[in-house]
C-alpha cells in the first residue's frame, strides 16, 4: 500500500468513525470539523512521509488526499452513522426537549408537537446522504490547508527559495 493510500485511509477512518458516533458528531455541526480534521489529517501524514523521501507535496496532492479520505469518511458515515442517527435521534430529541422545557415551555411543546410528526427513514436518509457530500467537500478544504501549514515544515510546497531578480542593463 503506498504512502497516498495509507494516509486518505487513515483520515478517512477517523473522519468516518467520528462523524458516525451519536452526539460525538455534533463537532460537525461547527464547520464540519471532523471532516477537515481527516482531510488535513490525511495530508499532514503524506507530507511527514513524504519529507523522508524528499518529495514535493503540492496543494493538488492536498485536496486530492483530503477528498479520498472525505470518500472514504462518507461511506463510513453513510453505511454506519445514517442507522446510529436514525435510532438514536430520538434520544437526541428528547434531551434537546429537557433543555428547552426548563428555558421555554411554549418552544418545547411546539417542538414535541413537530416530533410527534416523526422523521423517516428517506428523510434520514437524504439527510445523512447530503452529510456525506458535506464531508467530501470540507475534508478537501482540510487537505488543503494542512499543506499550506505543514508543507514547508516538512520540505513539503515550494521547496525552492525566490532568487533576487538579475540586473538586466549591465549597470
């Protein structure tokens, strides 16, 4: 298994794997952070090995490393985490429900009547599906970035230094 491999897998498991758990994925609700954290996790480990064979990461590599880890979160997420939301989002909603009936019992009961309704298991679904996508897209933001940090670091992203411009007029 090559380097390119190895690191999208391992960012991708723990973007997955963390993005599926009940109300540990609630860290992607903020700017989806797991998924930028396997993304630049993924990057950060090609460019430390990559460093030891002296090879150039650039910001393509990047994103192409945080989007194969965002796949491979996405299909973790969507074939683990899709069932775990769906069965503990009533447990979910019934916390929320507490908290909101000791701050406002006239929302609470609003939001009891809406859960009374129910959510499918489509509507779970296409919610969980469009998550996936969510995680695709920001875990290449996070390969990205984790170049632009930690690529000159590691010998990674413009390893050669600028040269003063030459005096072309021989004064």
């Amino acid at each position: 298994m090559n380097n390119k491999t190895q690191s999208a897998l391992i960012g991708g498991a723990m973007l997955g794997i963390l993005s599926a758990i009940p109300f540990v994925n609630i860290a992607n609700v903020c700017c989806c952070l797991w998924a930028i954290a396997g993304g630049a996790l993924a990057a950060y480990l090609y460019i430390k090995r990559s460093a030891a064979d002296s090879l150039s990461v650039s910001i393509g590599d990047g994103a192409m490393l945080g989007g194969i880890a965002g796949l491979i979160g996405a299909a973790i997420y969507i074939v683990i985490g899709i069932p775990l939301n769906y069965v503990a989002g009533n447990a979910m909603m019934g916390m929320l429900l507490n908290v909101l009936d000791s701050a406002d019992p006239a929302q609470a009961e609003v939001l009891r009547a809406q859960m009374a309704q129910g959510q499918s298991f489509t509507q779970t679904l296409l919610t969980g599906l469009l998550w996936g996508l969510m995680l695709v897209i920001f875990s290449v933001v996070g390969g990205v970035l984790s170049v632009v940090i930690f690529g000159k670091r590691y010998g990674g992203m413009n390893n050669q230094t600028p040269q003063p411009p030459t005096n072309q007029s021989g004064v």
